[in-house]
C-alpha cells in the first residue's frame, strides 16, 4: 500500500475511532485500526467486536492495499506532523513508513487478515433524525445511565417512540431518571431499544468533531433487534443493543405531587454550587428548606463548617425541609436551556421532580436523601 492523504483529515478520522479501538483489550488486534484502499478512498476502521467505526476519506493512491496499525500511536503520530500532506508506504513485515516533510516514522503493524470483518444488520429498517435531534437525545439523558456493571440493563438508554410522533430516550440509575423527546417529521415505526451508554458517548464525541455546517445534515439510523448503526456522512457507528428489559418508567414519575416550586435556573444552580463546597465527596447533601417565596439552600460538614444561600421562590405552600444529592440536582438543571424551572414534590421521602417551566420535552426525577 502506497497512499497520500491530507493531514487535516485523517487527523479528525483517527480522533473518532480512539474512544472504539481500545487499548486495554487483552487481544492485540482490537487495539489497532484497519486501513484499506477503495478506489480513490482509504476506509479506516476499528471495532472491539460491540462496537465498530467505518470512515471514508479522499487520498491520492499510488498503491492499493490494506494495512492494520495501533490506533493510538498512528493517531499521535499523525497529530504531531506540521505537513499538510502525509505519504503512507507499506514496507516488509507488515512495517509502514510515514513520511511528512522531513519527518519519518516507521510504524510496525498486524495483518489486515486479522481484522474483524464489517458487519451491519440485514434490515430494511431505517429512521432519519437530525443531528441536534440526537445530540439533545443523548446530553440530556446519559448521565442518568447506571455505572452499576449488575445492572446491565439500566446500562443504557432506552428510545422509543411516542404515539408515533415523538422520539423518547430515557435513563435511570435507580436513583435519578431523565427523559427527553423529539418531535418527529413523520410518523414512523420504531421498535423500543436500549443503547448502550459508551455507544451513545462516541456518537457525542462523533458529532462534536463536526464542523457546524455538518450538524445541518441528517443521521440514518438502520437497527435490527440486536444491533443498531448510525451513519453519518462518511461515518458508520454500529453497535451491539443491550440485551434486556428496561423498567416501566412510568411507574417512577409521580403521580401526587402537590406542591409546585417554580425558581430561576441560574440562581439555583449557582447556590447549589456554593453550598456544595462543604459538602462531603460521598453523599453531596444539601438541604432545601422552603416557605412562601424563599428557599434557604444549606450544607453541614462537621469537619469544615456550613454553608447556605437564600434563593427567591415563586412557592406559597406549607414549609417544606427535604434534601438531595447536589451532584444529582446540578446534572438534571445543567440539561436545562431555559430561564426557570419547575420543582414539583409531595413529602420529604418522594421524588422530585424538574422541568423546565415552558418545555414539557425534558424531565428529571431525583430521589430525596433522608435527612438526620
């Protein structure tokens, strides 16, 4: 293989597969991306057998050919180059030398033959959504996703579509649940699926890398029951499903809330910073104590002291004294783009809910902490 290729590209094309080639992995080839000549374009491409990345870019071929290498020396090595133009020429043993300018490096790899083989889902099924769509989709719903590897299936998020007329992602740890919903252009069949959480991280990591006149564009979305791909432009995402059943969300959002809190986002979110500064790194707790138009927002920490802000409410109710996990609150806020928020809450041991006051689309919930 012989190829000549725009520094630029190949740059942002090798930043996109490091979060998909790992190199933890305990097999050498998982670690290493492929590149492979198809007429006038190299395809890069890296999988760890649950994820794969396929990219397209334009070069110069003197010499078709295949070659596999370590994905985040190639990357690095690539960054590093001043030359806008990089020539790659695969030498003996599976060696490939770069040369940049006045730059050379020889860069040993593994027999393309070795490499995984691309595999997409035999489906007709097929979805076109925005890419702002998407990235409001995941912003505003992964951080919910459970870190606890036992529960597998609230290792992900669940989509699903809404009387046909909106797209739904949902996540809960068991602590805290997030939704978001889109509306869709047209009415469409979509089966309910749980996308794991790291897929959803490198879609993010995808589109941010995206020049702005990208985010224009549309993403395909094609699934199968155990798979699902994404593809871009000139990049295809695919990834395995979570295998399982999602809990009946519905079940958690309540149904009595009788007291509704309606503040300014900002402030909150500003006092929640503050008064979390004592607080301690395992719980995070502060306390609200709420009556007519104010909120006393507090923490204690024996070993450094206290801390508390007062914040205007628009509330006129009984006084309520109820904490919660800051980090929790600050999660759920920061997915807010509006200017006021709605906290709606029954008792001191119900969840909270948080929306925004004129969006409907986004919704939090936070469990309560017990407090002594």
């Amino acid at each position: 293989m012989h190829v000549q290729i725009q520094s630029q590209e190949f740059t942002e094309v090798l930043f996109n597969v490091q979060g998909v080639a790992s190199g933890k992995t305990t097999i050498p080839i998982y670690s290493h991306v492929l590149l492979k000549t198809e007429g006038d374009y190299l395809r890069v491409y890296a999988t760890d057998n649950d994820l794969g990345i396929d990219c397209l870019i334009p070069i110069q071929v003197r010499k078709p050919g295949s070659i596999a290498l370590p994905a985040k020396n190639l990357f690095e090595i690539i960054k590093s180059l001043s030359s806008q133009s990089i020539e790659l020429i695969e030498i003996e043993n599976h060696y490939v030398e770069i040369k940049s300018g006045k730059t050379r490096f020889k860069l040993v790899g593994l027999s393309p033959e070795d490499f995984p083989a691309l595999s997409y889902p035999k489906t007709d099924n097929a979805v076109d959504f925005s890419v702002l769509d998407i990235k409001d989709l995941i912003d505003r719903t992964v951080y919910s996703t459970s870190q606890d590897e036992t529960r597998y299936n609230l290792s992900g998020t669940l989509w699903q579509v809404i009387e046909e007329t909106f797209l739904r992602a949902v996540a809960t740890d068991g602590h805290r649940l997030s939704y978001y919903q889109v509306k869709l252009k047209d009415q469409i069949s979509f089966p309910s699926i749980i996308i794991p959480k790291r897929t959803l991280l490198e879609i993010k990591r995808i589109i941010s890398s995206l020049k702005e006149e990208s985010k224009e564009h549309l993403i395909q979305c094609q699934f199968s029951a155990q798979q699902i791909v994404f593809r871009f432009k000139n990049i295809v995402l695919s990834s395995r499903l979570v295998d399982g059943s999602f809990p009946d969300y519905n079940l958690v959002i309540p149904k009595q809330n009788d007291k509704t809190i309606r503040v300014s986002r900002t402030e909150l979110m500003d006092a929640l910073k503050r008064v979390s500064l004592l607080t301690t790194d395992k719980s995070q707790v502060v306390r609200f104590d709420i009556s007519s138009s104010v909120m006393q927002v507090k923490s204690q920490n024996p070993a450094l002291g206290e801390a508390q802000q007062e914040v205007s409410v628009d509330y006129e109710g009984p006084d309520i004294k109820i904490g919660f996990n800051a980090h929790y609150l600050l999660d759920a806020l920061s997915c807010i783009q509006e200017g006021g928020v709605q906290l709606e809450m029954n008792h001191p041991l119900s969840p909270c809910q948080i929306q925004p006051i004129e969006n409907k689309n986004f919704l939090a919930i936070v469990m309560p902490i017990r407090l002594e």
